[in-house]
C-alpha cells in the first residue's frame, strides 16, 4: 500500500477534528482540567472516566507558545498538561508503514507530516521519541511500544553515534543513541 492511499483514509478519519487552528475567539479564562503524563484527563482533581467526553476535548485541544487550551469558535479556556496531551497506546505495521494509535484514538502514518523526534523528557530530562499528532500538538511513546518498536529497529551510523533507527516507508527516524 502506498503512503498517499494510507495518509487519505487515516486524515478522513480526522476528518472529526474541527479546524481549531482557524478559531481565534477570546480568552474566557483557566478551567480545572488536566492531562497527566500517563495520557489520562483530570476535571477538578477526578478521573474523566468517559472516553468519549475525552475524545471530544482533545479534538479541540490547541496549542500557544508554551500553553494549551480548549476552543470552540467563540471560547478559550486553558488548560494544564504535565508533558504533553497525548500517548502512543499502540502501533502496527501496515506493508513498509509504521501508524501508531493514541490514547485517544487518533491514528497516524510515521512520516514527514508525522514525525518522530527525539526530545528531551520534562521530568527526567532523557531524551525519548515523540510524534507529532496533529498541528503543534504531540505525544510520548508508552514504555511498552517504545520497546516494542526497539526490537524491530536497526543499529545505524550516524553524525552523533550509534543510533536505533526505523523506518516507515521512505522516512526513516531514531528511537535513541548509545
């Protein structure tokens, strides 16, 4: 299968996700909720145990310079995420193709339009691969599939050493150094 036929029928799947980077309405002020490092959502210090409620945020999440916060075309409300608002809950491979799942469900193609980069971590200050979702808006590996993803992974050269490296059709991106 071909990256173009993939990428169409995963973006007509996000096809649900409103164009939050055209609202431009007023700030209303801060809201009580908050994405943890685990992925999950937190409404006045309580779980928000309703995945589709979550869902539904998430579609109009955005994000500012450092800050992010929930739009609709006429309100804005901030909102606080320890790391970053989402995380890889799963992969699969698909022909030469790498997608990967969120905890929200959203799916994406491992490519230029979706890549993965090696940042560092806010809390222990490792650098660890994330993946750009959607617009300015990325996620973390889970432990598991960043170990999963290792064990395909080859040992590469390059400017700065050793490096794990993958590839999803022809974008090709690394999981560490050593």
């Amino acid at each position: 299968m071909d990256l173009s036929h993939l990428q169409e029928q995963l973006a007509s799947q996000q096809n649900r996700v409103p164009p939050v980077e055209k609202w431009n309405p007023e700030f209303c002020g801060d809201i009580d909720i908050q994405i943890k490092r685990d992925g999950s959502w937190f409404y006045m210090g309580t779980p928000i145990g309703r995945k589709p409620l979550v869902k539904l945020f998430s579609s109009v999440l955005k994000k500012e310079q450092q800050d992010y916060f929930l739009v609709t075309p006429v309100e804005k409300v901030g909102i606080q995420v320890e790391d970053v608002p989402f995380v890889i809950t799963q992969w699969h491979q698909q022909d030469d193709l790498i997608v990967l799942v969120t905890q929200t469900d959203d799916s994406m193609v491992v490519s230029e339009s979706n890549p993965v980069k090696l940042m560092r971590d806010k809390k222990t200050n490792e650098l660890i691969p994330y993946v750009n979702v959607r617009r300015n808006l990325w996620a973390r590996l889970h432990q598991n599939v960043y170990y999963q993803l290792i064990e395909n992974a080859q040992t590469t050269q390059n400017e700065t050493g050793n490096a794990l490296t993958l590839s999803s059709g022809e974008y090709k991106f690394d999981l560490g150094y050593f």
